[in-house]
C-alpha cells in the first residue's frame, strides 16, 4: 500500500503523521507541566533515548533504500550493455537470421525502456515482461538456426552467448525492480519516529519551550522518511532510476548498421 501511493500524499501523511505526534506530545507535556514536575527528568532520559534509537533506524532504513536504488541503476546499465554487445554480434550473423534478428533487438530494447516507467509487479509490468520473453524465445531460435546453418563459424557461437547473457540480465533487472525494503522495517522507521517525536514533544510542553523547532524537527524527520521511501519506489517517486544508457543504445539503433551485411 505504501508503495503504490502517489508521492504528494505520502509526503503529507508522513509529515501529518510526525508532526501530529509531536504537537499531541506537547499538548499532552503542557497539560501536566503544572502538576508533574518529576516527568521532566523522566522525559527528558526517555527522550535521549528514542532519538537515539530513532537515528539508528532511519540511518539503517536509509542505507537499505540507497543500496537497492545504487543496484538499480547498475542493472540498467548492465542491461543496456549486453543489449548493445548483442545487436553488435548480430550483424556479423550470416543472412537471413541477421536480418531477423536485428528488428527483434530493437523490439526488445523499446521492452526494456518501458520497464523504467512501470510500478513493479503491476499488470503492465506482467504485460512488458512477458513481451520480452516473447522476444528472446524468437531470437534464441533464430540463434539456434544460425549455429546449426555453420556448426564451426565463430561469430553464431560469440552471437549466441551475448544473448544468453542479455536473457540473463532482464531476470536481474526485474529482480531489482521488485527487491524492496522489507515493509517490517518501514513500518518500524514510522512508529519509531512517531513514538519519539511525541516524547520530544512532551518534554518541550513540560519544559515550556517554543513551538517552532518541534515543528522543524517534525518537518526533517518527515522528510528524512520521505526520501527513504521515494528512493525504495524506482518508477512512481521524485527519484526515479535514470535510463539515459538505454535511451543512447536505442537512438543509436536509428543509424544504419555499423557492419554491412557478411
């Protein structure tokens, strides 16, 4: 659920969320200040204490997050290279498989661009994914036929294993799609974050402090969650995983083949 919601609405209910936590922690510590003298202290211990544990888990939800969108954009790029070396290999083909096999590596690459602008695990990704298994069963065909057509050539055989190799790569790439932050520890930076911005708040009532920094502490702490989410969430957030290496390999499928037919 909390993937699949738009950004302006997650960024809103984390923010209302923390800062509602916050101003209900200082509601509550304004109330008591009178009458509740020992809870300073108490709140104050217990305060140090949540924000530490807080720290530690936004720091850890953060670096998961980094780590799989630093593998994300690894994988397009592994994909737009193997896709390359492969259309590269295929025009060294004999005819007619080169002829073939060239318009489905086009094909395929117009695929894989439209992974990046998909949710991961939707009927459309089903869709795309299922078009390009489509495409590499043909072009794993057409290889075969060109092996057998010349058993001791080499070019079918260094054809037929950058193939392998781009086949391989889309199981990495979908794989990362869908390899997201565990929702245990998602759910954990948010009641985590929330619990200790209320005890914040209720030491701020208690001491008498000024509204204004609780509110900008909510707002970064807010924040920080924001961008932990939008970084787990490769196609519908603000920080997508850039495509420019397979959009550079298919304007440059545009141009005429660098070798000619053989």
């Amino acid at each position: 659920m909390l993937f699949r919601l738009a950004s302006p609405v997650l960024m809103l209910g984390l923010l209302g969320l923390i800062a509602g936590s916050a101003l209900g922690g200082l509601f509550v510590g304004r109330s008591r200040r009178e009458h509740h003298h020992g809870l300073r202290e108490a709140s104050g211990v217990l305060q140090g204490a949540l924000l530490g544990f807080m720290g530690l888990i936004l720091a850890f939800g953060l670096s998961l997050a980094l780590g799989r969108y630093d593998d994300r954009r690894a994988a397009v790029v592994d994909d737009a290279n193997v896709i390359g070396t492969t259309y590269l290999r295929a025009q060294t083909l004999s005819e007619p498989m080169r002829s073939r096999s060239l318009p489905l590596l086009v094909t395929y690459t117009d695929v894989e661009l439209r992974l990046t602008d998909e949710v991961p695990e939707s009927d459309a990704t089903a869709q795309t994914i299922a078009q390009g298994s489509h495409l590499q069963r043909r072009l794993w065909a057409l290889a075969g036929q060109a092996v057998r057509s010349d058993p001791t050539a080499t070019a079918p055989r260094l054809y037929e294993d950058s193939l392998n190799a781009m086949i391989d790569q889309q199981t990495v790439r979908v794989a990362g799609l869908n390899n997201r932050v565990p929702t245990e520890v998602l759910l954990l930076e948010v009641l985590g974050s929330a619990i200790a911005m209320f005890l914040v708040g209720l030491h701020v009532g208690l001491l008498g402090r000024s509204l204004t920094p609780l509110l900008l502490a909510s707002g970064l702490v807010a924040f920080l969650l924001f961008v932990t989410f939008d970084l787990d969430r490769p196609t519908r957030g603000f920080i997508e995983v850039p495509d420019a290496s397979l959009a550079a390999l298919r304007a440059s499928m545009d141009a005429p083949p660098a070798l000619g037919p053989p």
